[in-house]
C-alpha cells in the first residue's frame, strides 16, 4: 500500500548550540533482534549508507542482541527455536562466529520437579566497567540472572527468583503479557556497581543497593489498571526503564499506565505522561533518553484504547520528545508514514546512539528499521522485509 | 544404539543419525550431551521434564519419561513438532 510521508517542520531539526560536545568519529553498529533471526548493520562514518550483515541464526526467535562495550567485539544473543529451549549464544569476533552457552540461563531444579522453567531470555544487559565479563539476563517467566564469564555459563542472581514474595508478585503466567510475563530493564548504576534495578512485566520496578543481595520495589506514583490497587505489587507494569546516563539519579518509565518520572533520592514516580495530547495518549512500550541531555527523552505511543490494538494511533505514527522532563511533548513524524500505518514498536526496539545530533533508531513489529540523523526531526526508512523485529541496539565502534 | 536427530539439533551433531549409549531414554540423552554438548537442554528443561513437541519413539511406541528403559539395539527417532508461520 503506497502511504504519504510528513516533512520536517523548517527550523525545527535545531538544537541548542550549547549541546555541542567534540565527538571522535565513531561508526554505528546497529544490532537488530527479530523473530525470525539477527542482523547486524554497520553504518558509515555519516550514518548514511548501512552495510547489511545476516542474518545470523535465521529461524531462531532472538529476543535480544547486545554488544559488550567493555570491549566492543563480544556480543551476546538470546535465542530460542519455536520448540527448542532457549539458550544464550556468544561470539567475541563480533558475529563472525558464533559458540553457545555451556549453561545457560535456567531455574533452580525443584525437589518435586514443579519448579519454574526458563521459556525464554529476554533481555541482556552487561555488567560494568569495573567487572568486565560480569553480564545480567532477565528472563520469561521473570528471572534474574549472572554471567561472570562473559556468557558462558549463568546463575541464578539475588534472592528473587525463589523468594515466595517475588513469586507473589510475579503472578501467574495468566498475568503476563500474551508471549509470557518478562523480567527487562536491568540497570547498573554508573556510579555504583551495587545500585541497580529491574522491572517486571507484571510486578513494578525493584532496586537493590547491596550488589543484588536483596531487591525492595520501587513502585510509588506509578498507576495500574483502573479498579485494581496499586499497593498491590503484582498490578504494576512498568514496560521499559532507562536510567539517565548524564544524570544517573533521574529515571524514565514508559508503563502500561502512562509515562513516568523519577528523581533520585525520591521514591515517587512522576506520571509525567499526563501532558501528552488526549488523543494520542501516553501508552507505549519503548523509553529512550538522550545520553547527554537528562531533560530530553523520546516515546513512541501506541493506541492503548478498548481492546489495546497497540498499533500506531490512527495509524499515524510518531514519535514524541520531551526536552524538559516531561512538562510538554512535541510530536516528531516527518518522514513517517502519514496514514494506513499500523505497526507498533516493543519495548527493546528502539535506541539511540552517543552521536550529536544523536542518532535514533527503531524496529517496528512489520520488519522496517527506521532512523533520524537529526533527534527525531526528520525519519527515514532504512530497511524494509525483515521478520517482526523485537530489538534494537545501536553501538558505538572507534 | 543408534539414534536420528531431527534438523532443528544437527547443528549439533552435523548428522542424521549418530550413536549414543545408555540403559534409560535419560542415559543416552545425557551420552549425547557429552558428546555435543548443549543438545539435551534444548529437549530437557531444568527440572527434568520433556520439552513440549519434542518427541522421542522407540519401535513405534512414543516414550514420556526419561526413565523408559532402552535396549542397545533399540533405534531411538527424536522428532521435532514444527507448527505456526
């Protein structure tokens, strides 16, 4: 179906002079998880050509691709077959070869055989710079795991996955999402290798400030479905949180109820979502902020209304910026599909790299990648017919 | 005895049929594992249960338990359900 595209608004693609820092020229490696296997795009020095390199596991579901930036050549895969179990690949030639894990991420075995099995790996996150080959997953069910050896083997990580607490508040399969309630959003602070929290899809977003040895939720001010109580941890739904790289103590939150804000040492999330225009709403599953700028952070909303097609609304899609906190929202589409586009973004699948302007990237569930040189000012489709795309990375090669 | 892997595992054994030594279903799961290592997590989950739509049969007769006994002579056929887009 052909479809018009908006143009930039002119004027618009400015930003503050004042945002300009000395970058070395770095190249884009953009790691790009589906369905259906992995590819991997290595851009030119201006972003504008992308050499295709995949698929590499063609069939397997890859819910997550991630680079190590400790040493920018390691990268980690997590995948699964449609029957098989799931498993974690490595390579550490950056995908010229590919060796699987000796353990993979796995659930304690229960006495009685009923304990929980691991049905996938959902999201990696490295460790810090301090403990190179220290890597963390989350899993479906919700699981938290370590790696100290770069990936090869796994263990199970904190208190949380056998707590009769956390069991609680993880509810029941029926509770999750339709492909199985998820453990996302694992962040290390900078600052701090033993601050950290996660996010569960159901059960609110949790810190822990002892290394991992215990974990409290963080869930105040967040909303959940109208008619349920939000004490009640199981109701919350956080679907994606990022942590401020220029500001570790602010958060962001893109939940099933809105978009939210945190400020450290506060405990209260701020539902700064409530400034989007009514019409669009403020549900989504991606959260994306800028790497130098606390104040800037980027949404791309999907319909949330009746029966949640969580599609683009109206089939208009956009994304919208906030470059103070969340007080306005601006919509940014030039470039995007002007009608009759009904796709929608998951939660991993769109990032943003360190450049300035920075570069933002995202996947949508009909296989198109799409990026903007210019922080959302201007869009352009840079590859079309891939699998349901379920992640996008974008790292940064000297 | 000898054993077929369905496509989706060859990646593992670079062959259809390979041999595998073993009393239970168990056993010989756990000899293939030795010899190519990862294979049986990807039919065996971590509290010891068949993975669901992988299927193993000996003489025609499906096995559920890792426990079934097993003959060396037997031919044990591993088959992989493939179902959806």
């Amino acid at each position: 179906m052909a479809t018009k595209t908006r143009k930039a608004v002119p004027g618009a693609a400015k930003r503050p002079a004042a945002r300009k820092v000395p970058v070395k020229p770095r190249r884009v490696l953009l790691l790009v998880a589906t369905r259906k296997g992995a590819w991997l795009l290595h851009g030119d020095a201006a972003r504008r050509s992308w050499r295709v390199d995949g698929p590499h596991f063609l069939g397997h579901i890859v819910n997550h691709l991630v680079l190590d930036p400790r040493d920018g050549r390691t990268l980690l895969a997590a995948t699964k077959t449609g029957h098989l179990g799931p498993t974690v690949f490595q390579s550490t030639d950056r995908g010229r070869t590919w060796k699987e894990a000796a353990r993979p991420p796995a659930f304690a075995k229960a006495a009685d055989g009923k304990g929980r099995v691991v049905d996938h790996t959902f999201w990696l996150t490295p460790g810090p710079a301090s403990e190179p080959g220290v890597w963390y997953a989350g899993t479906s069910p919700q699981g938290l795991f370590r790696s100290d050896d770069g990936g090869v083997t796994w263990s199970p990580f904190s208190h949380i996955n056998d707590d009769p607490k956390y069991i609680e508040w993880m509810g029941s399969v029926q509770d999750g999402t339709p492909d199985g309630p998820k453990l996302h959003s694992i962040i290390i602070d900078p600052r701090d290798p033993k601050h950290m929290y996660f996010g569960m899809s159901g059960g609110g977003v949790h810190e822990s400030v002892d290394g991992g040895k215990t974990f409290a939720p963080l869930v105040d001010g967040m909303q959940v479905v109208e008619g349920f109580d939000p004490a009640v941890i199981t109701f919350h739904d956080p679907h994606c949180v990022r942590l401020c790289p220029s500001q570790p103590d602010r958060l962001y939150q893109q939940n099933h109820c809105g978009i939210y804000r945190l400020d450290r040492p506060s405990r209260t999330w701020v539902h700064i979502g409530q400034s989007m225009p009514k019409k669009v709403g403020d549900v989504g599953f991606t959260m994306v902020v800028h790497p130098r700028d606390a104040d800037t952070a980027w949404v791309l909303p999907m319909d949330g209304q009746t029966v949640w097609p969580r599609t683009s609304p109206g089939g208009r899609p956009a994304v919208y910026v906030t470059r103070n906190a969340g007080k306005t929202w601006q919509r940014l589409d030039a470039g995007l599909p002007m009608e009759q586009a009904w796709w929608t973004i998951k939660r991993q699948a769109m990032t943003a790299d360190a450049r300035d302007p920075v570069g933002l990237y995202f996947g949508t569930t009909s296989g198109e990648l799409w990026m903007s040189r210019d922080e959302g000012q201007r869009w352009t489709c840079i590859a079309r017919h891939l699998p349901e795309i379920y992640a996008v990375e974008a790292a940064e090669l000297a | 005895m000898k054993v077929l892997i369905p496509s989706p595992l060859r990646p593992y054994t670079q062959r259809s049929w390979v041999e595998a030594e073993g009393s239970t279903l168990g056993a010989v799961l756990d000899d293939l594992d030795r010899q190519f290592p990862g294979i049986r997590f990807r039919m065996v989950n971590e509290q010891e249960a068949l993975r669901p739509h992988v299927r193993f049969f000996v003489k025609g007769e499906a096995l559920f338990r890792l426990s079934e006994p097993l003959q060396p002579t037997d031919e044990l056929l591993i088959v992989q359900a493939l179902s959806g887009g």
